[in-house]
C-alpha cells in the first residue's frame, strides 16, 4: 500500500538518547532545554532572525495574527489548507479571497491588489506547495496599503526566494511541523519574524500572556514539549539527506511522466523543498477516474487541495474561478523520504495510461 507521504522517522536510538536527556533534566515542557536548543539550530540552519517554537502550525497563525492584532477583513488565498482560513475565522477576522494564479497556484499580486479596501486589516497567503509567487511586489502591496503581510509557509520549510530563505519574506511567517511535513516535530509548528520584539509577543502568547506572576495579555498555551522538540533536533539532522531522495524522486516523476500531464510551474526564484508532487487532470470527472486507477493498485494519492477555501460549506459565497477549477483537478502523487523508483514508476504508469 503506497499512500501519499510516509512520515519520517530517524532511528530510535537518536531518539532515544534525547529521551535520556528528558529524564536527567525532569523539564517535560514549558522552555526547557531541548526546545532552547531546537529554537537555536532552527533559527541557524534556515538563516532567520527569531524562531518561535509552538504546538502545531494552526496555532502559529492564530498568534501571528494575534501579535499583530488582526481583527476585521484579511485578503487571502482561497488554494490552501482550510487551517488557513480557519485561523482567520478562529481570531474574529472575515476572509476576502483574492484568486490565484494559474501557473505558480499562489495568489495573483493584481488580484490581491484589487481586493484591497479601506477596511483590510492585514495580508494571509500561502506559499503553497513550497511555491511563491511575486513576493517583492507582495512585500510593496502592503507596505503601500500599511498593513501588515503573514505569510502561512507551513510548506516551505527550507525553500529559498532569490537566494535567502522565503520565511525572512513579509513581517511574519508559520510555519507547521506535522508528522506528514519534510521537516517535522510529530505534532508543532513556528512562527518567525525579523522582530524581536514581535518574537517576544508571541512568546508571551504563547505561554498565556504572562511572564512569571507578571500578567501581561489574554494568551493562549500554544507552547510545546520537550518530546516534540527531540523528534525536531534528531530530524533536523537528516534534513538535506531527506530533501535530496525527494529530490531524486521528484525527477523521476518529471523525467517519467508522460507531457500529457500537466505538472505545476516552479517559480524560477524559489529554491524548491521537493514537499509535495501535483499533478493536474483535465476536469474532476478524469481526476476522479485517476484516482480510480491509483486506488485499484493500492495507491493512495490525495485531493490536497480541496475544495478551494472560498467554497467551504460554513463562509458566504466569493467567486474563485481559477483556484475552485484547479481544485477540481489537482492531485498529490506520493512522495517521502522513503518512497523507491519502482514505487515511483508504479505510479507513473498508471498515471500515463489515465491521460
Ligand atoms: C497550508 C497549511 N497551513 C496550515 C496547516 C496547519 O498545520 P498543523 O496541522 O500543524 O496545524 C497545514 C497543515 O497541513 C497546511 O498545509
């Protein structure tokens, strides 16, 4: 059975002799030890300013919002996971969606534009399958509009935009751990900003906005564990060795798979993270019929992204044209750190013969 992505997991010992650790120190959570230092080599191996350990990447976004005081009318991508436009609903915001575009899958810098008013509050779009679109005219948009520009990089761990890392892009970026993420800490994510006094508020947030007996602000506890932070260190190790087998699998696909279909275009700033491997049908009736084909070999793929948020059962009708037709037909191959070319090639020839 090939579903589609396998979690990492390094070997036990490393994890284990991190364990060790835990029971020296008895510190289980709250700032301890492992999680100083996993803030530390994470903030030195993506070359950022502040990185800010937390729970899991839903609530990066909620307390990168809260930092910023978000309430009211946030632009937004409608071609994400719905965790980003929850996030909004969660922190009393109302999302207006700007479409995408049909190349990168990220917003449209003009259509973004456009749907700015008077009475947006900030800028939340994502760097969705590690991808970016315009991000310097992005970064101009909202400094020219004066609000402020969060991206949700929950993707792109470790992608570069023009040669630096895309999360020093915009004034604050998360970032999710999950188990089924190139990097992860099972369940965690971050929030990173050049601020460190932004840093410093979601910190405070994070540990329900109090320092001590020093009572400072209505905070949540979006802090993590020591556990969390070992599976992070003893992964981080592995990282580029994971990133290049993604690497070589993600060629084979492209080198495999017939012109017929339809892959999505990297930005030629970006620096890829080899996270994910879409590929586009003709319309939702041949998407379903692949998925068909893959599921009768037992291969999973997954319908990542779907629906397009701007269609979610529980949010009034916005019209998405390009994001809610490339939803009907978009589908994530299978890919990991693991996955072996006659797995790859499985799929591929399933996958020609469906076109
Ligand atoms: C784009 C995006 N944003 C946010 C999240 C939420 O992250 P988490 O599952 O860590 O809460 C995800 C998770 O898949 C995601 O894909």
């Amino acid at each position: 059975m090939l579903h589609v992505t396998k979690s990492y997991l390094p070997d036990l010992k490393e994890y284990v002799d991190y364990l060790e650790k835990i029971w020296s120190s008895n510190h289980l959570t709250n700032d301890g030890p492992l999680l100083l230092e996993l803030e530390k080599k994470l903030a030195e191996f993506l070359e950022v300013d502040n990185i800010v350990f937390v729970g899991n990447g839903t609530i990066a976004l909620q307390l990168a919002l809260k930092a910023y005081n978000v309430i009211g009318d946030v632009v937004t991508t409608p071609f994400s996971y719905c965790a980003t436009t929850n996030a909004l609903i969660w922190e009393g915001c109302n999302p207006v969606f700007a479409d995408i575009d049909p190349i990168s899958l990220t917003v449209e810098s003009s259509q973004l534009e456009n749907k700015i008013s008077a009475k947006t509050k900030a800028i939340l779009t994502t760097h969705v399958y590690g991808n970016a679109g315009d991000l310097v005219k992005q970064e101009e948009i909202a400094s020219n509009a004066g609000i402020p520009l969060i991206y949700d990089g929950a993707h792109a761990f470790g992608v570069k935009y023009k040669g630096k890392s895309i999360f020093t892009y915009g004034d604050i970026t998360t970032c999710s751990f999950h188990a089924t993420k190139i990097f992860h800490t099972v369940e965690g994510g971050a929030v990173i900003t050049k601020e460190k006094k932004m840093a410093e508020k979601v910190r405070e947030l994070r540990s329900f906005g109090h320092k001590g007996d020093i009572y400072l602000s209505a905070g949540i506890n979006g802090k993590n564990s020591e556990f969390h932070a070992a599976m992070g260190l003893a992964n981080l190790k592995h990282f580029n060795q994971i990133k290049g087998h993604r690497r070589k699998a993600s060629e084979l696909y492209e080198l495999s798979l017939d012109k017929k279909v339809q892959t999505i275009q990297w930005n030629p700033s970006v620096e890829r993270n080899y996270s994910y491997f879409p590929i586009v049908g003709f319309n939702n009736e041949h998407l379903l019929h692949i998925i068909k084909c893959l599921n009768e070999a037992n291969i999973f793929p997954r319908r990542y992204f779907y629906p397009s948020l701007n269609e979610l059962p529980y949010l009034l009708k916005q019209a998405c044209p390009v994001s809610e037709d490339i939803a009907n037909r978009i589908l994530c191959l299978p890919l990991s750190a693991s996955i072996t070319d006659a797995e790859i090639l499985e799929v591929v020839k399933i996958v020609n013969l469906s076109y």
